[in-house]
C-alpha cells in the first residue's frame, strides 16, 4: 500500500487498519484464517489463549476480566463498531466478552494476520494508531471509574445509546440498571437510584416508549 493509497484513504476511512487488512487479503492467494462470529443478547464469546484480532462489525462488546480470587467478572472495556481488539496479542490474560444487544464479529488468527499486513507501507503508523485507539479506549473506561456514580451512569449511558440531533441519547430497553452497575462497578442498588433521580429531575424523561437522556 503507497502513500498515493493512503491518502486517498485518509478523506473517507476512519479505520486504515481495516481497509490494510481487507487490502491484504483480497491480495492473497491463500485464504485468510477468519470467521464470522454472531452474538445474540448477552451471549458470551469465550476464546482460547492464542492471539486473536477481532474487528467489532456490529454492535457493542464488553470486555471482562475473570477474577478467580473473588470469583467473578469485572468489565474492563467497551468496545463498540469499528474497533478493534488485539486479544492476547501482546500480554495474556483471562479476558472473556459479553454481547450487548445483537453482535457480528470477525475473528482473525492474529500471527498470520500480523505477517501478512507487516509486508505493507506504513504498517508501523497503522499499527500504532489502532494501538493508540485500544489504548484511549481503555484510559477512558478507567477515568471513568475515577468519577462519581452518577457521572459514570450518565458517561455510560451516552456510549451505549443512540444520539439524536433534536433530542439527546435514545437509550435502548437493554440498557438498565443492572447493566449499568456492572459496566460502572457498582452495587445495582446504586444504579437503580441514580437512574430514579435522574428521572425525577427530568434528566431523564420518556416519549413514546423511549427512554431519551437529554442533552446537557
């Protein structure tokens, strides 16, 4: 890939990554190891310890953490369309993932695919945007976790909803208390009063069926 296709990228493609890798393989002659992963509601995606890339298609995917002292999971990041996720690429973990709402994954074999797009261009500056992008995602989710209940269920409110022009964040019937204390890392209780106050003060109000969050 040249620079003349990189610029010509640049106007029109938010993720060059995706489109080095979709360049890499209609390119080569044997097939890429990938395969489509669809995920319904809550289904969980359990993967092995090699290295895998997973590009999110469709969706929201939340990353969890097995916590084997305390016998649970802890969500750690939240991965929405476009991303992509170099699963046990670099360091191993016990990381597993939850399907929110309807999911469409592909899943590559991480070192065959590495080895095919390195041959590239620019590889290097690719790779270390979507690296930069992993690692913004991740400060993000942990900032967040440094402010008070309230902010953490609005912040995660607004990633998770559908923002509206006219109105404010289109929150889908998924998103609920329940979620909310588990994806903000605290107690349901919590939650589930802090989403009361925010509808007693209007913050919170519903049209139609829908539940919107409006605009600040």
């Amino acid at each position: 890939m040249d620079f003349l296709t990189i610029h010509n990228l640049l106007p029109r493609e938010p993720n060059l990554l995706l489109s080095l890798i979709d360049t890499s393989i209609s390119g080569n002659r044997d097939p890429v190891p990938y395969h489509v992963k669809k995920l319904s509601n809550h289904q969980r995606l359990i993967l092995s310890d090699s290295g895998k890339i997973i590009n999110i298609v469709k969706g929201y995917l939340l990353q969890q953490v097995n916590n084997n002292k305390q016998n649970k999971q802890l969500i750690n990041a939240i991965w929405v369309e476009g991303d992509f996720i170099f699963h046990n690429m670099f360091h191993q973990d016990c990381y597993d993932y939850l399907a929110l709402g309807d999911v469409e994954l592909e899943i590559y074999d991480g070192e065959f695919l590495m080895k095919e797009i390195a041959v590239h261009s620019f590889f290097s500056d690719l790779l270390i945007d979507a690296l930069k992008q992993q690692e913004f995602h991740f400060y993000r989710y942990f900032h967040m976790l440094t402010k008070s209940a309230r902010e953490r269920i609005i912040d995660t409110i607004k990633l998770l909803s559908t923002k509206k022009c006219t109105e404010g964040y289109h929150i889908p019937s998924k998103v609920n208390y329940l979620l909310l204390s588990k994806c903000c890392q605290i107690s349901p209780h919590t939650a589930k009063k802090v989403m009361q106050e925010l509808e007693q003060e209007l913050k919170i109000i519903i049209k139609k069926d829908q539940a919107i969050l409006l605009y600040d």
